[in-house]
C-alpha cells in the first residue's frame, strides 16, 4: 500500500468515526410496533482527491450491466414515490462538517416518510438528479425501507460523475464513468448508517415517531 492510499484510509476511517460519533449522541432504541410512520433521510456526497491510479473503476464490467438492469427494473414499481430535499434535518450537523472541509463535496441531502415498513406495502423511493450542479454528473437510484423482524434498507445508487480531466463544458455526458453502490442493510432507528464507494459515500438515518 503506498502512502497516497494510506492518507485515504486514515481520512476516511477518521471521518467515519467522527460521523458514527455524531450518530451515538442522540442514539435511542425503539420497537418496531406502534409506530406512526418513518422519517428516513439520505446523504450523498462525493470524494475530492486525486484521481491517480482509479482508471479501473471507470471500466464498465458485467456488474454494471446488472445493476443498471436492476435499477431500471425498480424504477417501474407502481408504488415508487420522489424523495424530497431536505435543508435542516437529523443530519444536519453531518451535512455541516463534511461541507466544511475540501475533502468532500455534498451531491445530495433529501428524505421521505412512510407510514408502513410491511415488505408488500414499503414504497421504493426514487433518487433522481439529471444534472448536479450543471456540470453534467447525475445521481439516480432506489432505496426502500422495510422489516421483517428487523428493520432493513436497500440501496441502489448510480452515479455519474465527470473525471477532472473532462472539462465541463463539453456536452456529451452518454461517456462519463459511472459507479454504483448496491447493498443491503440492517439499520437501527437514530443511529447513522455509513455506505462506502472509492468515489462517493451515502450517509442514512432513519427515525421513528410515535
């Protein structure tokens, strides 16, 4: 491991500890029963650091195909709804740290609420962001929030993003590499949940009232 990685290790490991931090102070567990509905908020945001050495990640492979295959599959779920943007919200101090740094630049902060998380009736909530900051990088994906006997979340999210070596005032984005976070994951009601890519990051939260 050579050290410009090694810087890269450390920062993250830093920043998911300080965000995970953030996340334990207000941490209060909850049942699943007699729940009114869901708040759940997500936030993406994108890696600022050299690109040296990452060409493989812009190589589309078979998951690609699978992904976007699957991606376009959710997106025609009759109970699919939008998320909303969310300006002040239960990761608002998240929002405010990693906007304080160069490291990191914010992509997205939106959320939903759900008065279900019954696996038949959970809504798909769709991302959609045709055009982030009018440099021609989208983000589009599907998260869906449901239980069985534990409370789950499934993230799909494609994001396109424009390599610094592609200047932004070219027109044509059909070539831009993209990268995709696909996982499921067990959360806990006020903790936040950390979802990792070499090229961008999602923080959730999810919250019950009662």
């Amino acid at each position: 491991m050579n050290r410009s990685t090694s810087n890269i290790l450390c920062k993250r490991k830093k920043l998911l500890t300080r965000l995970l931090y953030l996340s334990i102070l207000v941490s209060v567990s909850s049942p699943l029963l007699a729940i009114d509905f869901y708040d759940a908020e997500v936030l993406v945001f994108q890696y600022n650091r050299n690109e040296e050495n990452t060409e493989e990640l812009n190589t589309p492979t078979i998951s690609h195909v699978r992904f976007n295959l699957e991606l376009n599959s959710l997106r025609l779920k009759k109970s699919l709804v939008e998320i909303e943007p969310v300006i002040d919200g239960y990761l608002s101090e998240q929002a405010k740290m990693l906007a304080s740094t160069k490291d990191y630049r914010i992509i997205f902060y939106g959320g939903w609420s759900q008065k279900t998380s019954d696996p038949k009736k959970a809504p798909y909530v769709e991302v959609i962001l045709p055009d982030i900051n009018n440099r021609g990088d989208t983000l589009r994906g599907i998260l869906r929030l449901f239980a069985t006997d534990l409370l789950y979340i499934d993230v799909l999210m494609r994001y396109n993003a424009r390599p610094s070596t592609v200047l932004s005032s070219q027109s044509d984005t059909s070539s831009l590499p993209f990268y995709f976070i696909d996982e499921r994951r067990r959360v806990k009601f006020n903790e936040v949940h950390f979802f990792d890519h070499p090229r961008f990051g999602i923080l959730v939260s999810v919250h019950a009232i009662q």
